[in-house]
C-alpha cells in the first residue's frame, strides 16, 4: 500500500499585509518590489520598509497549526534584516545592496 504525502504549497506574503507590534492602530502594508530573496512596502504612514524575506517553517503555535510560510519582519528584525526609510531613494538604494 502506498502512503500518501500531502506537500504545502508556500503562502507568500500578500500585497497588502497589516503590521503587528507597531502600536500604530489600521496600519497597512503595500508592496512596492519584491523578489523571492527581499521586498520594499510602503506603510500607510509614509515609511518604507525594505527587508529580506523570511521563510518560517511548518509547525504547531499556540495550538494552532501553521503551513510553511513567508512572514513579514518583526521588532527585533529591524537593524539585522529589516530597515525603514522615509524616502523610496533611501529604500531603492538599500534594496539593490542585500
């Protein structure tokens, strides 16, 4: 008898995301340039952010089961592999070098 295996396909991060942890309420996300290894979104705020894209495996949280997936950057990314800018020549020119 063969087993079946079920393969996930990657959920890659939307468009329009909603950053969490900002404490800016109804902040949104929209993406500006991306390819598979960094992308560029604009924050309804007038802030830029550029960062690399994180790839965060399948796996149980809090109960709940989550498939392999690309994630948006959090707090403690900002410095190591996230950064924000004012301008989209600041963010242009940082995307270009990572």
């Amino acid at each position: 008898m063969e087993t079946e295996v079920k393969t996930e396909k990657l959920v890659r991060l939307p468009e329009i995301v909603e950053p969490r942890g900002t404490g800016i309420p109804d902040l949104k996300a929209k993406l500006i340039e991306r390819t598979r290894e960094k992308a560029i979104y604009l924050r309804s705020d007038d802030v830029y952010e550029v960062f690399r894209v994180q790839i965060t495996p399948s796996g149980e949280m809090f109960g709940r089961w989550y498939p392999e997936r690309e994630t948006y950057p959090c707090n403690e990314d900002f410095g190591k592999t996230a950064w924000t800018f004012r301008t989209l020549e600041r963010a242009r020119d940082k995307y270009g070098k990572i």
